[in-house]
C-alpha cells in the first residue's frame, strides 16, 4: 500500500501530502494548478492508451 495521501485544494492552489498511517502532516505545496492525480502502482505496468 501507499506511504501517503495526497489532497487538493483547487480554490487554495494548494496540495497537501499527509502519512498515510498516522494522518499527520508531512508537506504542503503551494502555487500548483492542476493538481489532481490518480495514483494507481497496480497499473504501473499497463501501457498507455487503456
């Protein structure tokens, strides 16, 4: 499993990054736009276009 959860703030342009055991804070980073991902390692071998 993942090591993190990452949460965008669209209205903020913020992203924060939090431990995915203990939900502590680990970093925020700021002035990003577009920020959204999906984090998936289960498709990391997948080719592109699926």
């Amino acid at each position: 499993m993942g090591g993190f959860v990452y949460v965008s703030d669209w209205q903020g342009n913020v992203a924060h990054v939090y431990d995915a055991e203990t939900l502590e804070d680990v970093v925020e980073i700021s002035g990003v736009t577009t920020h959204t991902v999906v984090f998936n390692t289960g498709r990391r071998h997948e080719q592109l276009g699926h």
